[in-house]
C-alpha cells in the first residue's frame, strides 16, 4: 500500500474539477494508458486501458472511476491482469488550501517477474503520483 498526503493552496472545488472526468486524471497519471471509454455518467465511468506499473510490467485493465462529489475519487480495477488496482483520492479543507490524501493499492499477479515488480513498485508509483501533482500545479497556475 502506498500513501501519500499532499497540500495545494487551492479551494477543494477549484481542485476537484480536475477529477471530475477519469480522461482529466488520465492526463496526469503517468500510468494509464489509451483509454477505451465504456460507460459515462456523472459519477461513474468504466474504461479498458493498459496500465503501466513499471517500464517491463503492462496490464490489460478494466476500471471503474467512481465519484463522491467534492470529496472523493477513485479508480479501482474491475477486472484485468493485475490481482488488485486500486487509487482512491479524498479531498479535505484545510488552512490556506486543501489536502488530498491517496492510497494506492497494487498488487501483481504471483508469477516469475513478481518479486522484481513488487520491488521497483513502490517507489516507482510513489514518484508517479509526485509527477500527477507536478502536473496538476502546473495546470492550476494556468
């Protein structure tokens, strides 16, 4: 499991829109590939993607991208060739801003290569999910 909390000095609305769509987070998550939308409503979508945990290990996925307005986002595996996916983004005020707290869950397929994936993954989505804020900021300043 890997959490993360990150503060950005914006208001938790302003923040929010940038989740509203599982394609906005896609332009962000270093991990996902083309994305094959399923199924579109307003607090749910569905999508076939790749997933890219790490430059050798690529995953077919079906995932759900679930909505609780203002306060949370979620992107879990309904279905694919990893044992579990799942990212979960909780908004929250704070002083000056919001925090956004992530918890991440992933977990492969027991096989040859899973020890070595088990081992780069961590830190490796750790650096990802810095790079979607990176992003993000980026895109706030605009």
């Amino acid at each position: 499991d890997i959490n993360i909390q990150h503060f950005m000095p914006h208001e938790k609305d302003e923040l929010f829109r940038h989740f509203e769509s599982v394609r906005s987070l896609a332009e962000r998550k270093p991990e996902l590939g083309e994305l094959s939308l399923r199924r579109d409503e307003e607090v749910l979508q569905i999508v076939d993607t790749t997933l890219r945990i790490c430059p050798f290990f690529n995953y077919p996925a079906r995932l759900r991208y679930t909505l609780i307005p203002g306060r949370e986002a979620a992107l879990i595996q309904i279905r694919g060739g990893l044992r579990e996916y799942r990212c979960v983004y909780r908004f929250s005020e704070t002083e000056g801003g919001t925090a956004v707290d992530v918890r991440m869950v992933v977990k492969f397929p027991i096989g040859p290569a899973w020890l070595l994936a088990r081992l780069i993954a961590g830190p490796l989505m750790k650096r990802k999910l810095r790079i979607e804020f990176k992003k993000l900021a980026l895109l706030l300043q605009a």
